[in-house]
C-alpha cells in the first residue's frame, strides 16, 4: 500500500473542509414558500433560512431600492446583496449555525421597508420566498 505524501495528505484535507459543507448545504430540503407582508406597521422579522453557496431568491410586487436595501455584519459571511428591479439574491459564502441571526432590512422605492432575519436550518434552505402584499 502507498503512503500518501505530505502533499497529498494537505490536499485531502483542503478537499474534505471545503466540500462538507457544500454536501451538508445539499442534503438539506429546498423550500418554494410564500410570505404574506402586512399592509399596516407591522415589523415582525421573518426568518430566511439559507445554506452556504446556494443563492436564496426574493421576489417582491414591486421595485427595491439597492441604495437602501442592507444586511447588517454581512462581510466575509456573505456575497454583496445583489438587488435587481424586483428582485433580491442572498447568498452566503458558508453554512450559518442555526443560532446565527444577520438583520436584513429590504426597503422597497415607495419607502416601505421590511425588516427579515437571515438564518439556518437543519432541515431545510430556502431557495425562494415569495413575498406578497396582504390585500
């Protein structure tokens, strides 16, 4: 039998660190939900449960403002909030521990905002939510 160099022995560990977490983000179950938002001053956060490298779509009725949509401790954590139109994309660099919380605040151009609390769950991702206005 073949003894692995040291080369090799740094390699399967750099492999084995970086590929557990993307299997762990995997084995999780995607969600497709709907979010009914409040048309009065409730400001209840409403969790976002995301994975690391798997993109979590928000689609609203209407337009983001990219200037003052935000997620607050979000550097090293998470790429830079990509806000397009009607659109906001979430996507973490890693797996978040499920104690983890990041605010998300989504401002909307009329000047709504709407407050979300970025986490993890072990049982399922969210890879979009859709978010609809209460008639």
């Amino acid at each position: 039998m073949r003894n692995l160099s040291p080369c090799w022995s740094f390699l399967l560990v750099v492999l084995v660190v970086h590929v557990a977490p993307i299997a762990s983000a995997r084995d999780r179950e995607p969600q497709i939900r709907s979010v009914i938002l409040p048309n009065g001053p409730d400001q209840v956060a409403r969790p976002l449960y995301v994975a690391g490298e798997v993109a979590t779509l928000l689609p609203f009725e209407g337009d983001v403002d990219p200037t003052r949509t935000k997620i607050a401790g979000w550097e090293g954590r998470f790429e830079p909030l990509g806000v397009a139109g009607h659109f906001v994309v979430v996507v973490p660099l890693y797996d978040l521990a499920p104690e983890d919380r990041f605010p998300l605040v989504v401002t909307m151009m009329d000047g709504r905002q709407l407050p979300f609390t970025v986490t993890a769950a072990k049982a399922h991702v969210d890879h979009q939510v859709d978010l609809l206005w209460d008639p």
